[in-house]
C-alpha cells in the first residue's frame, strides 16, 4: 500500500507549489506565452506544468491538494487567459460561487449560497477597506493582470486572519524573490460593446492595457515587482424597471393585477480604472526576510440613462375602460390617459480610490521558533454624484398629457405607443412633469441632486511565532496577537433642484441628440447634458433637509483585539497519514457610532447628536483534518465556530424619530407616543457552527482530480428587525408632557438563525486521460446544491437568505494545441434568488426575486513559438456570448416583470508581448 505523502514535508511542498503557481503563463499577463522548455516547464510532484490553462489547472489542483483547509484556488493564467478585465468574473466560476452582475459585470461574490456580505476579502492576507457601503468588496476594482493568483478558503484555521462564515477570499501579488527570474510584460486590448451607443454622446468602445517589471538585484537577494494597468471599458444596456403591479377587484374578470407604472431607460457607461502595483523583497540577511507590498485603484465610472418614467395606476392618470387585454388575471393590454411623463436625462458618476500598504518581516532560526511581524494600511475614499434632471410637457401635471397604449405580451416588461412625440424639444421644457417635492419646491422639483460620501480605513498589525514540535502528533506551535482598527463614515448629501425666482418651466437645454427608446415602443426621446446644464446656473439648487436624509449619516469605529493559538498536526491513524490543525481565536470587540438622531421635514425638521458604544467577546475554536489515503485520495474535515461582523450601516448610532401627540396619555412604550427607526451599535456578529467533509481524488500523473463536498452551517444568530425600547428624554414634542419619555424603535438585532447545508462537486478532466486522440481537450466542470431555512423571528415563518441560489453550476471546455493556438468557452449557471437590485445611484435596497441566469463566454488565441515574435500573442475574448439578461419579478409570478436589463455581449482584440 503506496501512499503519496511525506509527513514532514507539507510546508516544503507547499512553497514550491506556490512558487510554481507564480511562475504559471506569468500572473501579470493576460493570455498564454510562448514558453521556453529550459525556462518555464518545471516539476509540480509527479507532473509537468507548462503556461498554459491546462498547466494553470494543475496548479490549482496542486494548491487546492495542500492546503490544510478546503479551498478553490485560481493560478494567474486561469485569469490572465479568460475574458475578465477584473478578478470577480474569475471568482464566479470557482465551485459553489457565483456572483451577481451591477450593469452588466460580476462585481459582488457569493459563496455556498450566501449574500456577499458574509464573505471576508483580503489582499495579501490582510482585510480590505471596501468601497461598497458595507464590508463586502467590489471585486471589479482589481484587475485580473496585478493578480497572481486568489485562494478561497471554505473551512477556517485559528491562524488565518479574518475570516467569513461562508468563505475568505485571499487575493495574492506576485512575489518576485518566487519568480526567480526577470520578466518584462505588456500587453494592449481594444474593447467594445455588441450594442451601438444608446445614449447621444456615448461611445461603445474602449482600450485597456497593462505593463509589468519583475526583477531581481543584488545577487538575487532583493526583488522587485511593479506593474500598472489602465482600463476604459464601454457597457450598453436597455432597462426596463416597474413601479410595481397593483391588484384589485373586478365584476368581470375577478382579482387582477395592472402595471402602476415604469422607469425604463437606456445606458451608456464608461468604466476607467487606474491600477498600481509595487513588492519590494528583501532577505535582510540568513534570517530575516523583509516584504513591503502597495496597491492603489483608482476607479472611476460614469453611467448616462435617459429614458421617459411613466406614472401610470398609481398616479392620477386614468385606464381607459374597454381596452383591456386580460389573461390569468393580468392586464396584458390596455390604455392610459392623463399620463404625463416624466422625461428623464440623468447620470451617475462613481470615483473611488483604493489604497492598500503592508510590510511583513519574518525571522527564523530563533533557536527552535520563527516569528513574523506585519503591519499594513488600507484606506477607501469614494465620492458619487447622483444626478436627476426632469423635463416634461408642463408643470405639477399642467402640460399637455399622454394617451398610452401598453402591451405586456412580451416577457421583457411593456411596450408602448405614445401619441406625443418625445424627440421634438419644441414639446419639453424643463420642469417638475408630477409636482414631486411640493412641499420644499413650490410647482415640485426639476430634478434632484444626491452627492453621497464613503470614507474607510483601516489599520492591522499581528505578531507571530512559530515553535517548531519534535512530537508523534504536532509538528508545531503557532502563536500570535492581531489588532485592527477600523473607522468608516457615510455621508449622505441630498439636494433639490428648482428654478430661480419661483419659476417652474424653463427651455430645454442645448440638445446633443435623440436617444432611441424603441425597445419600449417610444420612438426615442430629445437629449441633453445634464452636468453641463447644471454647471451653467440653470438651476438654483436646496439642500434636502429631511429627516430620512441626515439621520442616514453615520461614522462607525472598531478596535478588534484578537490572539490565536494553533496547533498543526502532523501524525498517523494506523496506516493513514493525518495532517491538519487545532486551535482557537479570542476576540474582544469594541465597536462605536455616532450620528444624528432627526425627525421632521422642510424647516420643521429637528435633530440631535447620538452615540452609543459595545463591547463583547468570542471564542473561536476550529478543527481540521486530512486523511491522506491510497491512491491519491484526500478526506478532509472541518469543525468550527464561525463570525462574520455585521453590516457597518446597521451599526450606525443614528435614527429618525417620531412623536404623536395623540399618544402621549399613553404610557406603554411600544403603545405610546414615541417611535422611530435606525441602525443598532450593540449588534453582534453573525455566528455559526459550521461542519465540513470533503473527499478528493487526484488522477495519475496529475491528470485532473474529482471531489465531493458536504457542509453544513448551523446559524446561532441572525439579525432582523425588531423594537428596541430608548429613551427619549430631553428630546422635542409638542403639548402635554407625556405619559412616558420611553419609546420603541425599529433596529436590527440579534435574533436565532437557521441552517445552510450543501453538496459541491467538482471535475477537472484533461481529454487524455480517456484517450491519447483527444490530447489538448479538456474540461472542469462543477456544479453546487444548496438549501437553507432561516428563522430569525420565532414568531416569524422561515425565509431564504437574500442572494441564495440553491443551484450554482460552471464548465469550462478548452482545446490547447503544441503549435501555439488555442480556444475555450465557459458558462456558468446561477438559479433564482432575491437580490437588491439597484437600477439607478449608489443607495437604497429593494430586493426582489431574480430569475435564473446563463452566462456564456469564450476565447481564441495565438502564441508565436519560435521566430521574431516569438513571446508574442494574439488573443480575442468575448463575454456575454448569449446576451443573457438580468430579470427580476414581483412576488412569485413571472409575469410581473420588475427589472429586466438587456446588456449585449461584449469583445476584445489584442495582443501580449513578454520578454
């Protein structure tokens, strides 16, 4: 009995795994190279690995195979040769993930069926300051050519730094002292979109491109990496978006249900991303290796929609009686009159910027321990400009109106036919079409103006020592203290726009054009810019004063104290080698807000300064064992506790309060005058016990693996919300002093939990394992089952996790031949599941059920082996091959369509060059 594993040498094996994985088709380039055989193929145990996707597969395998924990791993050719411009695309088609698209491109990831923020991201094994308005990254920030690679850990260890309930995602840099040699790389893509430019002024195509430096100096004991990449990328959509579908009652056709109305636009945006990258390696002498590693992105996005909303049932528009189409009990067809719409031509500017600094100095041969030091800095600053620019026939309902015919036949939300012409400026003047924001613009407001604000930083530093065991069960001790300090503010800037000197209709802006609405019937609509129209002074402009406004400002601090303790275990059961770990973190947790706490609106509005604090603690243990079996078979498992910190916007201090003074005789605190919502600083963590099984096996002479995992996560707490009893003492009412200063307030809290629990399973098969005819095919395949039962309210039936999918599936078939060409194409399925859908700017949550999806993407390429451009290659990739869209529903009938978001597929041509 043969069994492939040599106790004492996991670590060893581990580097040169790692190395290996670095040196794979070159982290820093975006397609496969030609590759020297003296050079670049090398030995990954019984296997050789050349630059390739079927070599970078192998690597994977081989990081997935030796690691201590159930992970998925990506090497750098798996990104560098599939059609992704940032590391989130790549994330999606790992087993069990999958992410959700935000206008068209995966930005947030899913892992096991849970929302993205119960995931933990770190870069160089440190957490992130984040972008998003929570602690879940927006993977689209970084670029897949600064990455050398990404591991997600699905189980936990002690020694890991922070880490999720459903998963840690690690995202890695190249080490250049691991590269081992110099390389210079470059590479240039043009891009653009399968739709023409829908908005007047926009553009469907695009350039990216990137450039890397590793080298290494002083008798090879300093290495230096450095890279940049600039991306300007087009995207195209048609939206349609419903207010909703009332329902009500009729002699004739019994329960129906009718559109209320709809927001349908077109979108034009250009996504520019600037990204660097910069590792300094120094071995200071025999003992001491020092690494200093900085990223920057800065990402800047702007979004053009103009489209015409439509306020129809729920407006004062009237349905025209006899024109109605009914089929199941849903108006399928019909008329409106008195409809006036809303012509609207907006924007929405991103810029964020992500900063991120560490320096690790680790010491070994201190006798029988080693020790590390690490310190590291990441800071987010992101501003967004929200604007809303209204025109229509009149004011406050006074112009001329629509009569609209609608037809709902299709399954992508209405189609209509208009009687007035919406490209002709002469029938449009700026103005308040509905008369919305009466009560601060007299005749309502001409648009509105939100400058929303996101600051986070984020400070980390672990000490760490390492005692290696002369012991027949643990090869070694770790030891170690992590302190964190987080600080995260949101601001919330809301204006509206009006006319000066009370006037409520203006001419139109210069027109830039007419943008096409076909694919909702309207012919199109006149266009102009509206930054351009609201930097001439057009507009007077007044700040939203609203309670619902500045009582959503918030700052929230965190000093996380953590110390951890690891035993690794190295030892037999019988025959069978067992390795793995034993240990637990103890976390003391200080966490703080401060805000407002408001109420009223327009001049009337009153607030007061609110803070609050908390303090708690956890014990974190975990267990992790594998069993190294014949054959090259692994079965590994997993017990831990689990936390995950909850969202910093629930967190907050600040809340919108009420009084009745209808109420104030009454003295029971949920009964009586007082009320209000807001966020709750004594939230805890998520928290779970979690037990994973996963079995591997490895085919001969690397030749794929097949794997099968179970998981089961026992949810202790989950929040929701529920009344919290405050004290409003000292705060503003009106009349009588009431029966009680007490009061309920709706706040997330603490409630119980649920289960999660699923099977993963996963192939990775090159053709000639089954026979020598089809060398250079092969194929990966894995596909996840899921269930959930989520109870946070006893009193309550049990919901799903929002962005739960119970079916995730991927494949990826691809063809490598030895003269250089190549081709793949890969899909990935995701079932339904609700998610917040944001259609427009950066704020708000409304989730809603969205249908399944497909996504199908492929590349073909050409890698110069020999000649005078050999190093060079050729490479067109596209992504959406299918035009899959992104639809939503309302309730559980298909029918109600809410959103559906028509993006296009997308290419690009280019080439990459290294030397």
């Amino acid at each position: 009995m043969k069994y492939n594993h040599a106790p004492k040498t996991y670590h060893q094996v581990s580097r040169i795994s790692s190395a290996a994985l670095l040196l794979l088709g070159l982290a820093t380039a975006p397609l496969a190279h030609a590759q020297d055989e003296d050079e670049d193929v090398f030995t990954l145990e019984a296997f050789k690995v050349t630059g390739s996707f079927a070599g970078s597969l192998a690597a994977a395998a081989q990081e997935k195979k030796f690691k201590p924990t159930i992970v998925e791993a990506i090497s750098a050719e798996d990104i560098g040769k599939l059609p992704d411009t940032s590391i989130a695309e790549s994330l999606a088609r790992l087993p069990g993930m999958t992410s959700q698209r935000v206008n068209g491109r995966s930005q947030v990831i899913s892992i096991r069926g849970f929302p993205s923020e119960f995931t933990t991201g770190l870069l160089n094994g440190r957490e992130l300051a984040t972008t998003s308005n929570n602690r879940d990254i927006e993977y689209d920030q970084f670029p897949a050519e600064l990455l050398s690679g990404a591991t997600v850990y699905k189980t936990t260890e002690a020694a890991l730094a922070t880490q999720g309930i459903s998963g840690t995602v690690n995202l890695q840099t190249v080490r250049p002292l691991s590269h081992g040699k110099k390389t210079v790389a470059t590479n240039v893509f043009y891009e653009w979109t399968g739709k023409d430019a829908l908005n007047a002024g926009s553009d469907d195509a695009g350039i990216r491109f990137t450039g890397t430096y590793i080298d290494q100096l002083n008798e090879g004991k300093t290495g230096i990496a450095f890279g940049f990449s600039h991306t300007d990328k087009p995207g195209q959509g048609e939206q349609w978006q419903a207010w909703g579908y009332p329902g009500g009652t009729t002699e004739e056709y019994g329960d129906i249900n009718i559109i209320g109305g709809a927001k349908p636009f077109v979108r034009s945006s250009s996504l520019e991303r600037d990204s660097f990258m910069f590792v300094l390696e120094n071995e200071l002498s025999d003992n001491v290796h020092s690494t200093f590693d900085a990223f920057y992105s800065n990402f800047a996005e702007t979004q053009m929609l103009r489209g015409i909303e439509l306020p129809l049932w729920w407006s004062s528009a009237q349905f025209r009686e006899g024109t109605e189409v009914v089929d199941d009990g849903f108006v399928v067809e019909g008329v409106y009159d008195n409809v006036h719409g809303v012509v609207r031509n907006d924007i929405a500017e991103r810029d964020a910027d992500v900063y991120a600094l560490g320096w690790n100095l680790q010491f070994e041969n201190l006798g029988d321990w080693s020790a590390d030091a690490d310190i590291a800095y990441s800071k987010v600053d992101r501003v967004d400009t929200v604007l809303e620019s209204y025109s229509g026939t009149g004011s406050n309902q006074s112009g001329t109106p629509d009569s609209l015919r609608f037809n709902m036949t299709g399954g992508t939300g209405a189609v209509f036919t208009p009687t007035i012409d919406y490209t002709n400026p002469n029938n449009l003047v700026l103005t308040g079409p509905q008369g919305w924001g009466g009560d601060i613009v007299p005749g309502g407001q001409l648009g509105y103006l939100k400058e929303p604000q996101t600051e986070d930083e984020l400070l980390q530093i672990k000490l760490g020592a390492t005692r290696e065991l002369d012991n027949k069960t643990f090869s070694a001790l770790q030891v170690g203290l992590r302190y964190t300090d987080r600080s995260k503010t949101e601001a919330e800037v809301g204006k509206y726009l009006a006319l000066p000197n009370g006037a409520t209709e203006a001419p139109l802006p210069t027109i830039i054009g007419n943008t096409d609405l076909s694919f909702i019937g309207i012919p199109g609509m006149a266009s102009y810019d509206p930054i351009a129209a609201l930097n001439s002074g057009v507009y007077d402009i007044i700040n939203n004063p609203n309670a619902d406004v500045v009582a959503v400002d918030w700052a929230v601090d965190e000093q996380i104290t953590q110390l951890y303790s690891q035993l690794d275990i190295d030892t037999r059961v019988g025959d069978v080698p067992v390795t793995g770990a034993i240990g637990f973190q103890y976390i003391f947790s200080d966490q703080s807000s401060t805000g407002l706490a408001a109420s009223g609106t327009g001049d009337s509005v009153q607030t007061l300064p609110v803070s609050d604090s908390h303090s708690y603690e956890d014990f974190v243990p975990s267990l992790n064992l594998n069993f190294l079996l014949p054959d090259d078979q692994y079965l590994r498992f997993s017990a831990a506790r689990q936390i995950m910190r909850q969202r910093m916007s629930d967190m907050r201090a600040g809340y919108q309060f009420s009084y009745t003074p209808g109420r104030a005789n009454i003295s029971d605190p949920i009964e009586g005058p007082w009320g209000g919502s807001g966020g709750n600083t004594s939230l805890e963590p998520w928290r779970a016990n979690a037990i994973d099984l996963s079995y591997e096996r490895y085919f001969k002479d690397g030749m794929g693996y097949w794997s099968a995992a179970l998981f089961y996560k026992d949810l202790r707490t989950f929040a929701y919300t529920q009344k919290q009893i405050r004290d409003f003492t000292g705060f503003p009412y009106d009349g009588d002093e009431p029966a009680t200063f007490l009061g309920g307030v709706d706040v997330p809290q603490n409630g119980s939990g649920g289960s999660v629990q699923g099977l993963e399973l996963t192939l990775s098969l090159p053709g000639e394992k089954l026979s020598d005819k089809l060398k250079g095919f092969g194929a990966i395949l894995n596909a996840a089952f899921t269930d959930n039962n989520i109870q946070p309210d006893p009193n309550d039936a049990a919901t799903p996790l929002p962005g739960f999918s119970d079916k995730v599936a991927s494949a990826t078939f691809y063809y490598e031949a030895d003269n250089g060409f190549s081709a793949r194409v890969s899909g990935r399925y995701r079932s339904e599941y609700r998610a917040n859908v944001a259609s427009f700017g950066p704020r708000g949550e409304d989730f809603r059920t969205v249908q399944d999806e497909t996504v199908i993407d492929g590349q073909v390429s050409y890698t110069f082996k020999s000649g005078s451009l050999e190093g060079a290659s050729i490479i067109l990739q596209g992504y959406n091959l299918n035009d899959e869209p992104l639809v939503t529903y309302e309730g559980d009938d298909p029918r109600f369509v809410r959103d559906y978001q028509s993006y296009g597929p997308s290419y690009s041509i280019g080439m990459s060059y290294k030397f």
